[in-house]
C-alpha cells in the first residue's frame, strides 16, 4: 500500500513541476523558469523533461538574453534523444501526462525550425541561410526549399556586388541549380567581352568565342574580327593579303572592298 501511495505522490509532484515550467514560460517569466531549469539541470543533466521545456524556453523570441535558438534545437535534440532511450513504460506514461510524446517532440522540432528560419531572414545573409540549412537538418521541407532560394539569392547579391569573373563562377560552382545560374553566365560574358575588347585584337575575340559560343556578344565579337583583320589587310594592300583575308572570312561584310 505504501508502495502505491508513494508512486501517487511521485506522479503528482512530477506533473506539478512540468506544469509549473509551462506556465512560467506562457507567463513571460523567463528568468524564473530559466533560474528554476537550468539549477536542476545541473543535478540532472539528462532529465527528458527538463531538457524540453529549457528547449521550449530558449526558442521564444521575446525571452530577451534566454533566446537562443540554435542551442533550443541542441537541447530539443538531447530531450530527443533521451526519450527514445526510455524503456520504463511508467516514465513513458508520466511524460505523456505532461504531454511530452513523439507528437510533442515533432511540434517542438517544427517550432524551432520555423523561427529559425525566420531568425535567418532577418539576418538577411547568404551565410545565415547556409548555417540555416547545415545545422536544422529535421526542418520541414517548406523551409529549407525557401532557405535555399534565399540562400541563392543573397548569394547572387553577393556577386553582383563583387562583380568579377571569380565571384560570378565561383557562384555557379556553389548554386549550380539556382534560378539565378543564367544571369551569372550573362555577367560572365559581360565581363569577358569587355577584357577582349580592351586588348582589341584577333586572338582575343578569337579565344572569346571559342570560350563563349552562346553569349549574346558572339556575332560583334565576330564582326570586330573581320574589322581587324580588313584592316590589316588594308596595311598590306595588296591581292595576295586581300585574298587571304577573303578565303578567311568569306562571309565578312567587307568581301566587296577586298574583291
């Protein structure tokens, strides 16, 4: 009888004390409920129940110097953890009163990685969305599928600013499948055109195409070739190089001057 009396005021005790932290935390007393968690888990480090509300605790956005979300999802992660390795089903039973079950956990993973990722957007980096997507690995879909779109933008962002034929491959290299993977091949073109246009010569323009075939900026890359190369022909001015440039270049608007 006594044993059974024993186990009644352990279950009371054990509810109490969860409902106790929940309330603390729906009250915005943070400082109390972090002071009261955190001396326990001390004594307990592995305590399941204590772990899920510190997790719960540290996820809220208004807690002030109590929000931490990144460690929110390592505590949720432990008190995980901890549960799947309850055998005892009474512990079971007692967690599930509070409720703390699968379907709690799951909820509790959803949470966090919802502010996180709102955390994330408000940061308003490349590197905050690839932390985002490296580190909350149980997020929903939803969530990582906006990461990586905002990822890749700010990432494009970044190489528009730099604006250099490093930044823009290195961006392909990183986001192969971004939306944003054609535009960097348009600045890529842009930014080679513009260098063979500053040496100006055959080779350049030559090597151009031959590295580009499909930018915009072939068939002018083309026609400057033939302009060089008349030109040349020009310095010559005899029929021999006139012919050569024509056997060369035989669709050149300048042909007729050279015939």
């Amino acid at each position: 009888m006594r044993f059974y009396v024993l186990i009644f005021f352990v279950l009371v005790f054990f509810q109490l004390n969860a409902q106790n932290y929940s309330k603390l935390i729906e009250k915005g007393s943070y400082k109390k409920a972090e002071k009261k968690i955190s001396k326990k888990i001390e004594k307990d480090p592995f305590n399941v129940e204590l772990l899920y509300f510190y997790s719960v605790l540290k996820y809220k956005v208004d807690a002030g110097q109590y929000f931490d979300i990144s460690s929110s999802y390592d505590t949720y992660l432990e008190a995980k953890q901890g549960y799947t390795n309850i055998n005892d089903i009474a512990v079971l039973e007692k967690l599930n009163e509070i409720p703390i079950n699968i379907i709690a956990f799951r909820a509790l993973s959803d949470s966090i990685c919802r502010i996180a990722f709102e955390h994330a957007k408000s940061l308003n980096t490349e590197e905050a969305h690839i932390y985002y997507l490296s580190k909350y690995d149980e997020a929903p879909s939803f969530y990582k599928e906006k990461a990586v779109v905002e990822r890749n933008r700010l990432g494009f962002e970044n190489a528009e600013r730099e604006n250099t034929y490093e930044s823009f491959t290195q961006f392909i290299k990183k986001y192969p499948n971004a939306d944003q993977v054609d535009d960097a091949w348009v600045n890529i073109h842009r930014i080679e055109y513009e260098k063979a246009n500053e040496l100006h010569t055959i080779d350049a323009y030559e090597s151009f195409i031959r590295k580009y075939p499909s930018a915009a900026q072939r068939n002018e890359a083309q026609e400057n070739i033939h302009t060089i190369a008349f030109e040349n022909a020009k310095e010559i001015d005899n029929s021999k190089a006139y012919k050569s440039f024509i056997d060369r270049y035989p669709s050149s608007k300048q042909n007729e001057d050279a015939l």
